[in-house]
C-alpha cells in the first residue's frame, strides 16, 4: 500500500491521475487501490481511461467507471494539455482551433503573438518550429514594431511561411511509451543531452538510450528547450556556453524524473 500512495504523491496532477506500468497485474492493483485511497477521503476517481484492452475489462469486471476507448485513429484525449491517442498511444498536435483563427489573420504583432501562444508543447517536441516564431518576434520588437502596425514584406514573408506549414504539424506523432526495459538497477538506460547556438537562438535537445526486453538497442526523443539569443549582440562562443547551460538544466530535471544517477547522464 505504502508504494502505491507514492505513486498517489508522485502521479496526482490537480484531479487527474497519470500513471503507468509494466504489466496489467501491477495496473489494475495501482488503480484499485488508488480509488480506494481517494474514496476514503471524499474524493472519487472516475473516467478511467486506458490504451490496454486487457486492464479496460479487468475495471468493468470491478464496475470501475471505464471511458470507452475512441474508435479512430483521429480521435484524440487530452491529457494535461497534451493530446494522447490511446489506440496508438503517442502524443499528436490537434491545432484545429489555431488553424480556424488564421483563417482570419492579420499581419501585425499582436496577431502572430496571440496566434503562437495557442501552440502548447511543454516538453518541446516541435522546438525547430516554434522557435522560428519566437525569432520572428523578437525581430518585430528590435525593429519598433506597434502592436496593430502592419508588418513590412520581409517579415510578412515569413509570417506566411510559417502559417502554411501549421497544417501538416497534424501528421507528427510521438510515442508516449520509450520501448525501454529497465533493470531494477536502472543502468541499462543513458541520457544523451546536446546543445547547439546561433546567433538567433540556442536549443539543446534529449534523448533515451535504452534496450528493449528483446535485448535491441533503442534510442527516443524526451525533450528540448530553447532560447531566442539576447538582443544585446553576444560572440558565438559565448553563445555555446548559453546553449551549455540550458542542456545543463534540461539534463537535471530530466535525470531526477527519469530517476537515474549522474553516471548516466551524457552532455
């Protein structure tokens, strides 16, 4: 019991519960004693959603409430912002409202900032396209541009540009799951963080390097992050060194998420 109200401490995000396991024994075990724990305090868990079919009926038998799985590939369920497709289990980008909004944009400032903003992507997923328009932004402020003012035809250029290659963020998709087994130890698994800088703007990107139960070596996206260079001119080594450092700090937190020692952690 004690492990699953860890697993309560560490999985509980305001009223959802996120959490997985290895096999469908140790699922089913977790969930029913977690609604059991959060019954006992006033607070019923319900609209259970799982991409097993196996762990869905295991819920139903126990007259778990059990969301039913959606029936296509296109439909989609949000989870804590992110858009979780449960039969193929991966993560997709549903920019449908965006692209409805653009329909009737405006080259202005204000309009590429509040068209950007709608494009959630905590863990940094589509870092090479979301930082072309944070680029574009800044440029918009070193140049004075007002809020309203039309945008001159370079950048207007390029504000086109961006907007034509939205719609086929939809045909991105990225496993939830990173195909790794991993040993008690946990020294199968290694954390590969690279960083790289411009002189518009530095980025470092993280990868899982793991091996599957069949023994095949696997490598998986996690996460990036990235900067827009400052507007105050900087050297390029200089820059690295920012580059460095944000590689620095996505490598921790993930290291400390992942649960793996520093050993395991390639900069």
């Amino acid at each position: 019991m004690s492990q699953v109200v860890e697993t309560i401490s560490s999985s509980l995000y305001v009223d959802d519960f996120i959490s997985s396991a290895s096999e469908v024994t140790e699922a089913h075990a977790v969930t029913t004693a977690a609604k059991l724990i959060m019954s006992a305090a006033g607070m019923e868990l319900c609209k259970w959603m799982t991409n097993s079919p196996e762990l869905e009926g295991k819920c139903r038998e126990g007259s778990m409430d059990c969301t039913a799985q959606p029936e296509t590939h296109g439909s989609v369920l949000k989870v804590l912002g992110l858009v979780w497709r449960p039969v193929t289990d991966d993560f997709v980008f549903d920019l449908r409202g965006l692209l409805d909004i653009l329909k009737e944009r405006e080259n202005t400032k204000r309009s590429v900032l509040q068209s950007s903003a709608r494009i959630f992507d905590p863990l940094g997923f589509l870092t090479p396209f979301t930082i072309r328009i944070k680029c574009l932004f800044q440029e918009m402020w070193e140049r004075g541009l007002r809020w309203d003012e039309e945008l001159p035809p370079d950048l207007t250029r390029k504000w086109q540009q961006w907007c034509s290659e939205l719609p086929q963020l939809h045909q991105l998709s990225i496993p939830r799951w990173y195909k790794t087994h991993m040993q008690q130890n946990g020294h199968d698994l290694k954390l590969h963080v690279f960083c790289d800088s411009s002189e518009k703007a530095c980025s470092a990107v993280a990868y899982l390097q793991g091996e599957t139960k069949d023994g095949e070596s696997t490598i998986c996206l996690v996460a990036s992050k990235s900067r827009v260079a400052p507007l105050k001119r900087m050297t390029l080594p200089r820059l690295e060194l920012m580059g460095a450092v944000i590689a620095a700090r996505l490598g921790s937190t993930l290291r400390k998420a992942l649960q793996l020692d520093k050993t395991q952690l390639r900069l």
